[in-house]
C-alpha cells in the first residue's frame, strides 16, 4: 500500500524561494528539489568558484539525504544544471569525492540562467 507524501523541511538547507517543498518523502523514494549553493546558516551564495559552489550543493543536499535518514550511496538519479559546462571537469572532480561505490545516473546540462544567477543547481532522487 502506498503511503501519503511526506515533506522534509529542514533548517540546514536553504529554505525555498518559492511554492515546493526542499524536498518530498514518498514511500521508499525520496525527491529532493534543485539546490543552490546558499549557506543556509549565513543566507549568503557561496560561489566564488565552481568547487566551492558545488561543495556547498551537496552539502545542502546531504543535510537533506540525512534528515529522511538516506545517504550519498541512495541516490539513483542526479540532474546538474550549470551555467558553463567549461567548469565541468573542476565541478565533476568535486562530485566525484561525495559519491563511493557505483555512481548515480546523471544528467549535466548548460542553462541560460538559474534562480539568484547562481551557477550551479542539482536535483536528486534517492531510493532505499
């Protein structure tokens, strides 16, 4: 039986800027919306290379992960959105360190413009 939807809503990751949910619960998969490199302690974009950005990122995604009592080894899916896919390889290098074992399914692709013109936005879906 499928149960209701559960949103998970933590301090410890930026809190959204619009109608959604940082990120949703739903039986044995968790959904966890795009997120930007904002220190949710500070309030301020942490992105003044793409490394630093992309370490913020995964941090806000793995207070997320942990809050719904999932890992970085969960995640299934993961979808990047850069503003220069000339950062790949330096952005690749550090999202290579948070992920052991087998990789996720990914998808990285350049955008025009993100939310707060940050340069880096990740989504992911995670599953036990």
């Amino acid at each position: 039986m499928s149960t209701a939807k559960k949103p998970i809503q933590i301090p410890n990751a930026p809190a959204p800027v619009g109608p959604y949910s940082q990120a949703i619960l739903k039986d044995s998969t968790l959904y966890i919306s795009g997120q930007i490199p904002l220190n949710p302690n500070t309030g301020l974009l942490e992105m003044d290379h793409i490394e630093q950005a992309t370490h913020r990122v995964l941090q806000n995604i793995g207070a997320l992960l942990q809050e719904a009592g999932f890992s970085y080894q969960d995640v299934v899916m993961v979808s990047i959105f850069m503003k220069d896919l000339g950062e790949f390889s330096a952005m690749n290098q550090v999202y290579a360190s948070y992920f052991d074992g087998v990789a996720p399914a990914r998808q990285t692709v350049e955008v025009a413009r993100l939310p707060l013109d940050v340069t880096i936005e990740i989504s992911c879906i995670a599953q036990k």
